[in-house]
C-alpha cells in the first residue's frame, strides 16, 4: 500500500514491501521503488501502444531492469 505522509514523501508498507524488505537483506540487494506517470499500471491506447508502468517496460524507461 502507497501511504502519503504529512509532508508530502511517500512510503509503502504492506505484504510484498515485507517480502521485498526480506529477499533484499538476506541475498544482499538494495531496490528503488519507481512510481509510474499518473500512477497508471497500464492502459492500451487505441493506437496499440500502453501508457502507465506497462508502458515503461516496454519502451525500456528504466534501463536498469
């Protein structure tokens, strides 16, 4: 779950931010959270394309995945 604090930062909490939390400490990674435009998952345009976080990956935005 997205909670949005008082001063305006954003922090997750909930099952996979746990999980997440968990596989990062006990195989040693550290992760981002990236927030998608509009908060969007994704959407199929008319033109065949996608907006949202759907949208990213397929037009590579985040090159580090």
């Amino acid at each position: 779950m997205v909670v949005k604090e008082k001063d305006g930062s954003i922090s997750y909490e909930g099952y996979c931010i746990d999980l997440l939390n968990k596989l990062a400490e006990n195989l040693h990674f550290s992760y981002e959270i990236h927030t998608p435009p509009e908060e969007a998952y994704g959407t199929e345009l008319p033109n065949g394309s996608w907006n949202g976080l759907i949208g990213e990956l397929i037009s590579q935005v985040c090159k580090d995945l």
